[in-house]
C-alpha cells in the first residue's frame, strides 16, 4: 500500500483571511463550512488547508506553488494577482517571454508565476 498526498497545508496568521485570498487566485470555492474566525480554511478542489498558528512566517519558504495561468497570459496573470494583494517579490521574466515572476501572497508566502500553456507553445 502506498501514500497519496491528502492536502498542501500552509501555517497562517488567519487562515480564512488568506485561505479567501487563494481561493480567489485559484478560482475554487473555500469549503461550504469554513468561516471567518475559523482556526483552519480548505480549498477541496486544489488540496489546500490553510491552519492558523501563533508563529510568524520568518524566512524564505523550502515548498512553493508554480502557478500556470489557463485562460490568460502569465502577465496577465501577474496583474490579476497582484490586484488581488500579492506582491511582486522578483522578476525573471525575460525580453524573450520565458522566465517567471516570484510573487508573495498577502502573509509573505512565496509562489511562482509560470507561462501559460498556449506561451510555451509559441
């Protein structure tokens, strides 16, 4: 018998407040349950939970996502997510198109933003 992988948990200040700012990124609902105030937020569709913790975020993360936009370009994608509150944290985004923008979620957790399928093919 093997091990599958259930959830990604990432440890937040407020899980509800960021597991709504993934939530909006990803386009997947949060769970039907969860609620403002509550101490754990899943989107259920991507295999994410968010779980509040006493801890601060103090270095850089060993695990991040790589997003690939699918109706969109990555710079499209890039905007949309920083109007949602991420941060841009690094570009490596080349005059060629290739490369990624590193991005920060809005408690500082680190993600990438690759090109879309369609950019790669070109």
């Amino acid at each position: 018998m093997t091990s599958k992988i259930r959830h990604v948990t990432i440890d937040c200040a407020d899980a509800y407040a960021l597991g709504s700012f993934w939530s909006q990124a990803l386009g997947q609902p949060l769970h039907e349950d969860d609620k403002p105030g509550d101490p754990m937020a899943l989107i259920e569709a991507a295999g994410v939970l968010f779980v509040t913790v006493p801890e601060p975020k103090t270095v850089k993360n060993r695990v991040h996502l790589d997003l690939q936009p699918q109706d969109r370009t990555r710079d499209e994608e890039v905007e949309r997510l920083l109007a949602l509150g991420a941060t841009l944290v690094d570009d490596h985004r080349k005059p060629d198109g290739t490369g990624w923008a590193l991005l920060a979620d809005p408690e500082g957790n680190e993600f990438c933003v690759e090109r879309s399928e369609a950019e790669r093919g070109e």
